[in-house]
C-alpha cells in the first residue's frame, strides 16, 4: 500500500456534513450567528475588563483570559469551515490543517488549566477572605495565566509535531470539518501507539487532575457555605460560584462526551456534532453565563454603553 509522510501532504479534504445535504445550509446559518455572538460577547468582556477599574480583580483577570481562549479557539475552525460551505471545496493546505489542530489543542488545553485555576481562585476567596489579597496577588495571578498558556500551548505542540510525522496510507481525505486530531490519525497506517500513549498522558494530565482539583475546591467551598449562619450570606457565596461552576459543567461536560459516547456505527457523525457543541456552543455561552446575574458586568456595560453615545 502506498505510504506518504504527512508533511510530505500539500492539500487534505473533509467531508463535512456532506452526508446530509440538506441541512448544511442551516449547519451554515446556525454556526455563522453563533460565531458572531461568541466574538461579540467575548470581545465586550475583554473590553470592559480593560476599561473599568472595578473589574481590575484576579476572578475578571482570568474571564478576560477565558475569553481569549474561547475567541482563538473558535476562530481556528469555524471561519475555514464556514468559507467551505461557501465555496463548496472543503479543502485545507497542509499548514492550515497543522495550525488549526495546534491551536484548537493549545487552547483547549489551557481552558482545561484555567478553569481549574479558577476554582482555586474560588476557593480561596470565600474560605480564605482575609487572606485573599496577599494569596491571589497580581504577581500570582500573571503566573497562573502564564503557566496555564504555556501548559496548554507545549503540550499541544508536542502532539501536533508526533501527528505530523507519522505516515498516510495514500489518503488524505478527512472525515470531519476540522483537522481534529483523532480524525487525522485515522488517516494514519503506522503503529500510532507512542502517539495515542503521549496523548493518554496529557489527558491525564490535563482534564482528570485539573478536573480532581476542582472537586476539592468546591468540596472545601461547600463545607465553607454550609457554616455560614445568614441565608443572605449564603446566597451570595452560592451566586459567586454559579456563573464558574456553570462553565465547567457545560465545558467538561461536551468534552467528556465525546469518550464516554457508545459505540455506533455513526459514532464519527456523533463526533462531528459534538465538536461542534464543543466549539462553539461553549465558547458562545460562556460570556452570557457571566454576565447574566453579574451585577459588576451589567454596570460596567451600561457605563460603557453610556460612554459611546455621549462621544457621538
């Protein structure tokens, strides 16, 4: 059988959503608003955080983060995807592909630390209130976002440049919409053993330990809320979690989804929409799970709403 180096690969094609013709067009629809909404309320939250002092604290600091990720994130698949639908071609050069499984990777990887960093964030300011300040300081803060990019984005590299130089059986069409990892390496005809163990332990790394970390932050949390005696006290600790706690189930759980899955016939057409869930829903609602009971946004909206029509 004809083998090919995958650098040695200049064009690959996806199938898509070729299966079902009828309903690209609503695919295209439907995901072009939703990348809008996610560029637009991610772009509002970096823009507020910047320009109002009273968001100048670690918790915004980090959303102003997630919100970053979510734009790259999103911004690496779905504008090829959505030019495919248009042209009808549903091709990607060989350093599209590796630059959209690079930062569709890098970015996925360090939402995972993030998010984790965040419950962290959580938990010290509702058990350690006094203490807050001097434990989550500015210092702390840029090195926690640091770390979390550079995890993410080292990690992502090593997988891409093992994916990359493994061997093609003379086939480079892809089953997707994207250059999704596991869709790539099916395309692969060599023992894909050392790379599927690299990407067993990243796994590892990435999501069930910063997953672990969560549970003991929020465990902590909730043994903290249950002490406090008033029902407002309560209440406030309980609003101060919802909006983190919201992100993580509905980021963790798309992700998991995609493994824990049965195994179909049409399991790569589930995986297909699942991405897409996962891609775009995600980063689309995570502004809006913010902002919807966060009295801090809401203001700082209004006040820049306010800004822009008095410069007019």
């Amino acid at each position: 059988m004809f083998q090919a180096n995958l650098t040695s690969v200049t064009m690959f094609f996806f199938l898509g959503f070729s299966h079902y013709p009828k309903g690209e067009i609503i695919i295209f629809v439907l995901y072009l608003l939703m990348y809008l909404i996610t560029l637009l309320g991610n772009m509002i939250l970096i823009s507020i955080t910047i320009l109002d002092s009273r968001l100048h604290t670690p918790m915004y600091f980090f959303l102003s983060n997630l919100s970053c990720l979510d734009i790259w994130y999103t911004s690496s698949a779905f504008p090829p995807m959505l030019i495919n639908f248009i042209s009808g071609e549903n091709t990607i050069s060989f350093l599209g592909c590796a630059a959209q499984m690079y930062f569709s990777l890098a970015m996925g990887s360090t939402e995972c630390v993030l998010l984790s960093m965040m419950a962290y964030d959580l938990y010290v300011a509702i058990c350690n209130p006094l203490r807050y300040p001097i434990i989550i300081n500015k210092r702390v803060c840029v090195q926690i976002a640091f770390g979390s990019w550079v995890t993410g984005c080292f990690t992502a590299l090593v997988e891409t440049v093992f994916v990359l130089q493994l061997s093609l059986c003379g086939n480079s069409v892809i089953n997707h919409f994207a250059c999704e990892i596991l869709a790539v390496l099916k395309l692969v005809c060599v023992d894909t053993s050392k790379v599927k163990l690299i990407m067993l332990v990243f796994t590892i790394l990435l999501v069930p330990m910063p997953m672990l970390l969560i549970c003991i932050s929020y465990a902590f949390i909730l043994f903290n809320i249950l002490r406090i005696s008033s029902v407002d006290g309560r209440s406030k600790a309980f609003s101060t979690c919802a909006a983190h706690l919201s992100v993580v189930v509905l980021f963790y759980g798309t992700a998991l989804s995609s493994y824990l899955k049965p195994s179909a016939i049409d399991s790569q057409e589930i995986d297909k929409f699942i991405a897409l869930v996962y891609g775009a829903l995600t980063p689309m609602l995570n502004p809006i799970i913010y902002s919807l009971r966060n009295k801090e946004v809401k203001a700082a909206v209004k006040k820049l709403l306010r800004r822009k029509e008095f410069n007019k």
